[in-house]
C-alpha cells in the first residue's frame, strides 16, 4: 500500500494484548512542516510493556482509547516536509516514543525520529534496547570499570547487551538466567559466573560467591532475585530496578520482612528505578556511543532465533517472549506478509 497502511491498533483494555489489540488500516498523510514519513521495516518487540499497556497498567503512559500502541520501529524515509534539514528521502530512521513500533508506516515530528546506519533489526535494537542497557549500566547504576555487576534476565533483549556493556568496561559479570541454552549464550558473551536458575538457586549461589560483592545489580524479574541481590550489594552498591516480569501474572508479590533501610543505610547502599521512556535527553549521546562499539565490532546484538514476518504477527512475537523461551531481541519482519514461521 503506498497511501495507506496497516498498525495495531488498543482497541479495548484487556488481560492479553492479543485480546486488546486489531489490526486496522489507516491512510498515511504527507508530512507537514518539521515532519517525516517512514515505511517501517522492523519493528522491536516489549512483550512485557506490551502486556501492562494491554492492562492500562503503565503508571507514567495514560492511554486513551482507541491508540496505537508499540515502541520502536526501524524503516526508510518517504517523505519529508517543509523545514527539515536532517533527513532525506532514503535515510534509515528509527523511532523508539509510544505508539510509534507497530505500524507499517508512520509520519510524525521528525524530532521524534532518528537517523540510523541501516533499516535493519540490528541498528533498531541498539537505537532502543541498546540505549535502555547502556543508561541502565551506566547514568542509574553508575557503574565503574571493574565492578562487579549482576544482571537478571541476562539472555534476554536487553540482558544481553548489559552483559557485553559490562564486560567492555572489564567488569565481573554475574549473568543470571533460565536454561542451559541461555546459561551457554552467556558464557559465549564472556559472563564470569552464570547462574542458571532452574539448575542451582540464585540466593544460595549470590550468598556464597558474591557475600556485600555486587557493586551493580540490574533487575528486571523481581522477586527472590531482587532480594538477593539487595542482600548481597557492596558497600556502596545500586541496585537497579527496571521491571518486574515475575509480577506480571498477577498483582505484585506481598511479602513481609525488616524495612530495606536496614539493608542499605549502613552500607551506603541505594536501590534506583530505571525508566528509559523518561531519559530522551541522554538518548542522542548514548545511540552515537552505541553506534560506534557495533561499527567497530565491539558490541554485537542476537536476535531470538523464531523469525515473525508480517504486522499480524506481532501478537504471536509478545506471547513468544513472554514464554521466556525467547533469547536475544524478540523483532518483527513488517516488510513482508504475514507468515508463520
Ligand atoms: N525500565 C526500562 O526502561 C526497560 C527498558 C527495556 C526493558 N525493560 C524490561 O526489561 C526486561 C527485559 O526486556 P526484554 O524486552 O529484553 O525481554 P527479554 O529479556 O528478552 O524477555 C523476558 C525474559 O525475562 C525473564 N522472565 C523472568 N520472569 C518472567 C516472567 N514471569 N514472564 C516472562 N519473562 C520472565 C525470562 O528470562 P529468564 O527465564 O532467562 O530469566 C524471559 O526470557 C522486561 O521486564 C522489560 O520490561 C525495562
């Protein structure tokens, strides 16, 4: 379709995103003044975030209904409207603000967008998930070459890229995942100490190995694993919260026990949220950063190894990563029909 195209649209909330979601079809206007349009070549996959926006459940995104929903998307420029001197028609341009990831084709401020190497997976993942793993490593967990750093959900998206992050700043880097496939990709990306948690127990392991040794920990399961970590931070130590995947299947855990303050206090310990959606300003400097470690090899981005082509497809890529079966950047093919794998 050239004047029209295809997104997802939130139709309703609901408990799945497949049951909150339709595929409709929307006419793409020419840009305006200051703006671009893009025909999206790849889309990148939060089926967490997905799932919680599905639920109306995101705290800081206030969604009206009907919206179009997904993050960040990767294509070539097709139009360009009057007063914009930083793209051209053909540039690779990715867009990583709220609404803007599952669509074929998208026009908006061109500020919202930037330019890219390639309208591949890769350059879409270090524009989004790459950004969101350096700005947690390193602006909230504030970590220092040759720490000691622990991440969950290592093998996942973002994981993945935290644990090669650390490793190019010679951290230790304790890597924290479910499965010997995972456990195996890990210790290819230099992890120094894998803990496969459906082989051994993160608490047992962090208790005995890592005792107030965990400089950095970045946690997006909660739960035992956030405990533990808490628990076993160094002196000085930030815990990194940036999810709560555990959580996801029902109301957060209630759990009862000393205040944390006793955890941290005499440690000169913190615990920090991360957000990347509330970071734009540290974007640009972080994706030059970025784009210049995977130009000079020394970065590489996986992508879990189930291809989803075509925009229908993307219910099937949320449930896929959800399973926790996923390994690498979850990413939809949206230059092609919709095809089962
Ligand atoms: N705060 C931010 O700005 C920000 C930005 C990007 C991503 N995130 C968060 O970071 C996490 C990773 O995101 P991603 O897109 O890269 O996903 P992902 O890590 O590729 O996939 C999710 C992984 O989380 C683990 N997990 C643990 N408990 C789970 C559960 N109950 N349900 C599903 N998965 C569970 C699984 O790995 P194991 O079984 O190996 O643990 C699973 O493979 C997500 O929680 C996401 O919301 C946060």
């Amino acid at each position: 379709m050239n004047n029209g195209y295809r997104a997802l649209q939130l139709s309703r909330f609901a408990a799945t995103f497949r049951d909150a979601t339709e595929l409709v079809e929307l006419p793409l206007r020419p840009p305006g003044p200051g703006e671009i349009s893009v025909r999206n070549a790849w889309c990148g996959v939060n089926g967490i975030f997905d799932t919680q926006i599905a639920r109306n459940a995101v705290d800081y995104v206030r969604v009206r209904l009907p919206s179009l929903t997904g993050v960040e998307a990767a294509g070539v420029v097709t139009a360009v409207g009057p007063e914009v001197d930083d793209f051209r028609v053909g540039d690779a341009a990715v867009t990583v603000r709220f609404t803007g990831g599952y669509r074929e084709a998208n026009t908006g401020p061109a500020a919202q967008f930037a330019r890219i190497g390639a309208a591949s997976p890769e350059w879409l993942t270090l524009a989004s998930t790459g950004v969101s793993a350096l700005l947690a490593l390193e602006h909230v967990g504030a970590v220092a070459n040759g720490q000691t750093v622990a991440v969950s959900a290592a093998a996942g998206g973002l994981g993945h890229l935290i644990v090669q992050l650390a490793k190019l700043r010679a951290c230790t880097v304790v890597a924290i995942c479910g499965g010997p496939k995972k456990a195996a990709f890990l210790r290819r990306l230099g992890a120094d100490r894998v803990i496969d948690y459906q082989a051994e127990s993160v608490r047992e392991v962090l208790d005995r190995e890592f005792v107030d040794a965990i400089d950095v920990a970045i946690d997006t399961v909660s739960g035992p694993t956030f405990d533990a970590m808490l628990d076993n931070l160094a002196v000085g130590g930030r815990l990194v919260a940036g999810g709560a995947a555990q959580d996801l299947a029902g109301r957060p855990e209630v759990v009862t026990g000393p205040r944390i303050v006793h955890k941290l206090y005499y440690k000169g310990a913190s615990v920090r949220g991360f957000m990347n959606g509330l970071l734009p300003a540290l974007w640009p400097d972080a994706r030059r950063r970025l784009f210049g470690l995977y130009e000079a090899g020394q970065i590489a981005v996986t992508f879990d190894e189930v291809p989803f082509c075509g925009i229908g497809r993307i219910p099937d890529a949320v449930e896929h990563l959800l399973s926790g079966q996923s390994m690498g950047k979850v990413v939809v093919d949206l230059r092609t029909i919709d095809a089962s794998p």
